[in-house]
C-alpha cells in the first residue's frame, strides 16, 4: 500500500464537481488500489474518514475509518466502510411527526489540519451509498459515525468544514484544541 499525499484547503480539487462512478468502474484494480490506499493513508495520519478530493481525485468516493485517535482518545470503533456516490436520503427525524435533532461538536480535516471548529449537523442520518464491489446499502447512522459521514460527504460536493461553521468564534489552531478541549 502507498501512502497518499493530502491536498490542502486552497486546492481548487476541493471545491470541483466531483464525478459519480460506476460499477465497473468501482471494481477496476485502478479504484480497489486507490481505496486500499486511502484505508493505509488515513491510519497513518490518525484520521477517521478520508475523500478521495482530498487525496487529488475528483470521484464521488470516500473511506470511513473510526478507531481512536491521538486528538479523540475515547472513540468507540465503527466498521470501516467505503461509500461511493453516496447521497443522504433525509436526516433522521426530519418527518411531520418527529422534531429533527441536531448536535454540535468540534471537527477538523485532514486537508488543514491545523485547525478546529465546532459544526451544528444533525444526530442521525439514513444514507444510501455503494460498497467497494458497487453493491448498494441504505443505512441510518447516528452520533459520530453520522458526522463523520456527512463531513466527507460535504468533500464530495465540495464544501469544508468551515462552510459549515456557524460560529467562526470556535474556530481555534489544533495546539489551543489539544491544550483546551482534548
């Protein structure tokens, strides 16, 4: 495996349209090699979730990986997933006879990730997305595992984090989050 290097926030890769793929597609040696390596990449660099943006490809696909990390030492471990051309069906809740609820917690990127800041997103999620052999899930997520997937699902149509923001106050460098927060 190979170890991928990180596009930063400034690289117009980011914020591109990023193209769907198809099954064939998926199952190429080209894609099963890339998302091997975003698995190794993102282990080596403590994150929990990597897009394929952010590695230099403009592909609807991305990794999720939750183990605990130095910066999130209490993590509990969610399976490891790929979802390709994924797409949020509705945040859980959002229904006539339930009141959507959401959750604030802090995030930061692996594209810069020398910062952090807090991002409002709802608790829980149903998403529908392709595996790596392009077999189709719909699955409802909640807490962290939720955030994580709708923080790289914002990298597959170009937002960042800090689109998200709605309190540029909390926006802090990752020394202050460490001596503060963690």
């Amino acid at each position: 495996m190979q170890y991928l290097l990180l596009t930063q926030l400034g690289d117009p890769v980011l914020r591109a349209k990023n193209k769907k793929l198809s099954v064939s597609e998926i199952r190429s040696n080209k894609i099963q090699k890339l998302i091997a390596d975003m698995f190794y990449t993102v282990r080596k660099v403590h994150g929990v979730g990597l897009a394929a943006p952010q590695v230099g490809k403009n592909i609807q696909l991305a990794i999720i990986d939750i183990q605990e990390t130095p910066t999130r030492p209490n993590l509990k471990p969610y399976p490891k997933k790929v979802i390709i051309n994924p797409r949020i069906i509705e945040p859980t809740g959002t229904s006539t006879s339930a009141q959507q609820k959401t959750a604030t917690d802090w995030e930061g990127c692996l594209s810069f990730n020398t910062i952090r800041g807090t991002v409002t997103r709802p608790n829980s999620i149903t998403v529908e997305y392709l595996d790596e052999h392009g077999t189709k899930h719909t699955e409802t997520v909640s807490g962290f595992p939720a955030r994580v997937f709708q923080h790289e699902i914002d990298h597959l149509r170009g937002f960042v984090f800090i689109d998200r923001m709605k309190d540029m106050r909390t926006l802090m460098t990752l020394e202050e989050f460490i001596n503060r927060i963690v």
